[in-house]
C-alpha cells in the first residue's frame, strides 16, 4: 500500500527546532517511499490555537521546503465527525461522565516522573463498572472511555517491540474535555483513518498515546496506522525544546539562517549526514535512513 505520512503541528506559537526536526523526518519518511505527506491543522483547543500561528507555520514548512500534498485538514472544522464516532463510543456503552479535576487526581497519586502522567483511579466510573460511586459529583464533566485490563503490543519503527497495558500504564482516559473540546486522542485517530494516513512519525514522547490510539482504532473497526517515533531534541540542561526557547523557534532562526543551513543542521543532528552542510529536503532523501538516527536524545 501506497504510504501516506502527516505532520499535526498545533498553532500555539511559533514552530521550534524540534517541530522542524519531527517534520523533516517525517517528510523524509513518506517522501523516500515514494509516498503522499499530508499537513494537518491540530487547532481543536479553542482556548490556545490562532489561525494567524497556524498560517505562520505553514510559511515556515514552505520556506523550508517541506511542501505537502492536497489542501491542509483543520481539526476546528471537524466537530461534526468527532462527534459521530464518540455517539458510537457511547453507545457500546464504554464512556461515562467524569467530574474529576486535576486537583482530585494528584490528590489520590502522585505523577509519573518522566512525563507527569498520572493513571486515572476509576473515580467517576458507574455501578457498571465499579461499585465505589462516592467520588460522583454533579457539575460540568468531561467524557472518559473505558479501557480492559488488556495488553496493546506493536512494533515501532524506531524503538521496536513495546508491550504497554492500558489499565495499569493508561487507566480510562478522556476523549472530551469539561469545556466541550475534543481531546487529542479520539479526534487523531479519526483525522488519521479517514485521511488514509498510514504511517505516523512524531517524537518519543508520545510513544504511550499509541496503546490509546490502537484501542480507539479497534473500537471504531479502523486500521492502526505504523508508528515510528523519533528522539527529542533537547538543552543542555536535558529538557526538551519548547516554544518558550525563543532562541530556537523559526522567527529568529530565520533571520540568522537560511532554510538549507537549517535543513543542514537537523540532518547532521539526525544521522543523515556526517557534517552539518547545508542541504535541501529533496537532496537528503537518497541518504535517509531510520538506522542512521539515534534512539537517545539529542542535545543542540
């Protein structure tokens, strides 16, 4: 099957040198396969999102060189799909209201220390489910699906075989906010299965999402996609790039650089090439190679 790749940046500010580095791989991926790279607008936080960061990206990957194929998805002009495929969620039955806040939630445990995750304790189930319903509140609620006690194993591209299991590494996680908004994890699967995207490739830590998002796929009788994950750039200090760094965003990366040093830098970063030269994304698709790019984290 033809591969179809995407990049789903979300217009929160200005893309970063770790953005870039997720989209370059990410073209590189689809494009040395002969395959289609799609641009999709993750603008479903109405509260974060701008059109105009959203159209300043999309600059930026042209500039750069990173061209897409077709007309951009916008995820804020999806309500209506979400909404249909999480009717079907309800009614298997598997979702229910839950009026916990983050407040409740580290007050029961503490976060995992890698990723400040914590694994949702059942608070708010139903009878069905759970006897204990003393947690029940009234208020606004965001909507939870269920999830079995049940081992999700895939084969990622990069870091391989990852055995993760959904109630004890995941526990029921939200596909609708308290506010109205759709949560990442329904409203990905969805944009990627109905855009015929097959191949993902973003950065490691959204590597526990993909147990989630085989369980939604399956639950909706979509095809997973394959997932590659890729390591993160990083400071000195060991925290990865944010758009906090202004230092490393594109505004004022590219009025010291040009796209091809850029480009340059990020293939050299990523194995592809032996010195940081300048380079297109066209020129470095005969030397692209997983097993060139490090799985540890990448310092710039």
């Amino acid at each position: 099957m033809p591969i179809t790749g995407r990049f789903a940046p979300s217009p929160t500010g200005r893309m970063h040198l770790g953005n870039v580095f997720g989209a370059l791989l990410s073209w590189l991926s689809a494009k040395s396969q002969g395959g289609r790279w799609l641009l999709r607008i993750e603008d479903i936080d109405p509260q974060r999102s701008r059109r105009d960061y959203a159209l300043q990206l999309m600059d930026d990957l042209a500039w750069l060189g990173l061209t897409w194929d077709g007309e951009p998805v916008w995820q804020s002009e999806r309500s209506d799909l979400y909404e249909h495929y999480c009717n079907i969620l309800q009614e298997k039955e598997l979702t229910y209201p839950c009026y916990c806040t983050r407040a409740d939630l580290l007050a029961t445990q503490a976060p995992h220390e890698s990723d400040g995750r914590v694994v949702y304790p059942g608070t708010c189930r139903p009878n069905k489910f759970r006897a204990d319903t003393s947690g029940l509140r009234q208020g606004p609620s965001s909507t939870r699906l269920i999830v079995p006690d049940r081992n999700i194993t895939f084969t990622d591209g990069h870091y391989g075989l990852q055995c993760i299991n959904l109630a004890r590494h995941v526990g029921d996680f939200i596909i609708r906010r308290k506010d109205g908004a759709w949560a990442y994890q329904l409203a990905v699967v969805v944009d990627d299965a109905l855009t015929g995207v097959n191949e993902v490739v973003r950065g490691r830590d959204l590597l526990l999402s993909v147990p989630q998002q085989i369980y939604i796929a399956q639950l909706l009788n979509f095809t997973p996609p394959h997932y590659i994950h890729f390591p993160l750039l990083t400071g000195h200090d060991g925290q990865r790039l944010s758009k906090r760094d202004r230092s490393m965003d594109m505004g004022e990366l590219r009025q010291h650089s040009s796209a091809a040093q850029i480009v340059g830098r990020l293939a050299f970063l990523a194995g592809i090439q032996p010195e940081p030269q300048p380079a297109t994304p066209a020129e470095l698709l005969k030397a692209f190679d997983w097993n060139s790019v490090p799985q540890h984290d990448i310092i710039v």
